[in-house]
C-alpha cells in the first residue's frame, strides 16, 4: 500500500507552519482485498480499484491508444482487456500467495518464456511459471503449500476485474501482446512508455463520478 506522509521538524513547524485543517492519506488498494485486510482511519482513502492505473483499463482509453501506436491493429480495446485479463488475474494470484505466505520472493524477470498467444486468447502454462519462481528463489519444497494456497486465493478474484489487476503487469503484458500481434520492433510498445500514453488517454471528465474522486474532492472543498 502506497501512502501519503506530512512530516515536518517539532520545533519550527509550530512556528512556519500552520497546522493543515485536515490530512487525506491516499493509497492503493493493492492485495487488500482479497487478502481481507481491512484499515480504520479517518485520514485514508483507497482509490476505487486495485491501483491507479486501473482508471485506464477501460475500453475507451485502450481504443484510444490503438488509435495512437498501433491504428492497424485487428482488434478494439474491449477484446484487448478481455484477452488479457485472464493472464493479469493469475499474475495477481501469484504474487498475492507469495504475500499472504510471507515468502519474500523475487519476481521472475519474464512472464513470456511461460505465455504464448493463440487466436484471441493467451496461453499461460502456470505450472512452469510457479516452477521457475519458485526454483529461482530456492523454494522448490514450498510447491505444494504455495499452489494449495494460490487456489484458495484464486477464488476469491471475483467482482470488478479491476480490483485484481497490478497495473505495471498491465504495462507489461500489453506492450508484449502488441509486439506478438504487431511489431516487435516499435519504439511505442514498452511498458514505461505505454503507461504515459494510457495516463494521458483519460478521461478526466468521467473522473468525478468514481466514488475515489467525490470523496477526494468533498474533502478538499471541505
């Protein structure tokens, strides 16, 4: 979880600086949900969805951003979302177990040497996928335990699909499905760079009617 801090020195902040009227705490919701964690302070707001970036995962902003970087491309951003979920739902499985089991595992360098694209859809091979995470981070013996616990968890991946996507996997996984159906040798199909386009696709009119941003702004006019 992500979060706002306000700090300032004891002895001269009562002096230069007026105490604020009130303080809002913004933050991701990241695996909260769906590890049950649950936070009681006036002071913190949790964004709609499982992160910022999931206000872009729409198809208004994915149709806008073919558009932009790929306008040749054969499908329109509702297919694009529903060809991805499926794969950024078990990445977000995944690494929430490695949370709720306290393992510390890094993260493989690549989810592509387990994917592979046919038609519509993406092919995940999870078994080679948890093998290899596990292995890199010697933790092989823990397999059982942790694929026991990532079905329970899996189960819990219901509702808004938003809620449990990461949203630099979302980066990732979308700037390697367009270089599999387009080009892999556009300047545009990269994570860090999709991110800006994505973000500046928004519609910030549409913004204030998330419950986040009502409540962001009464706070602020209050």
């Amino acid at each position: 979880m992500r979060k706002a801090q306000r700090v300032g020195h004891p002895k001269l902040s009562k002096h230069v600086m007026p105490a604020p009227p009130a303080v809002t705490c913004v933050a991701d919701r990241d695996y909260d949900v769906v590890l049950g964690r649950q936070y009681d302070s006036p002071f913190l707001l949790f964004m709609d969805h499982c992160c910022m970036e999931m206000y872009c995962f729409n198809s208004d902003v994915l149709d806008g951003l073919l558009r932009s970087v790929a306008p040749s491309f054969p499908k329109d951003g509702e297919t694009v979302m529903a060809g991805l979920t499926p794969l950024l739902h078990r990445l977000f499985a995944i690494r929430a177990t490695n949370i709720d089991l306290q393992l510390g595992l890094k993260w493989l360098d690549s989810f592509e040497k387990s994917c592979s694209i046919k038609g519509h859809s993406i092919e995940f091979n999870e078994d080679d996928f948890v093998t290899r995470y596990l292995g890199k981070n010697a933790q092989l013996e823990t397999k059982q335990r942790f694929i026991q616990r990532l079905g329970e968890i899996s189960a819990k991946l219901k509702g808004d699909r938003r809620m449990f996507i990461r949203g630099h996997d979302f980066s990732s996984v979308l700037a390697w499905y367009l270089r599999e159906h387009s080009s892999k040798t556009s300047p545009f199909f990269k994570p860090q760079i999709l991110e800006q386009f994505l973000i500046a696709l928004i519609d910030h009119a549409r913004l204030p009617d998330s419950h986040f941003f009502r409540d962001l702004l009464a706070r602020v006019r209050s």
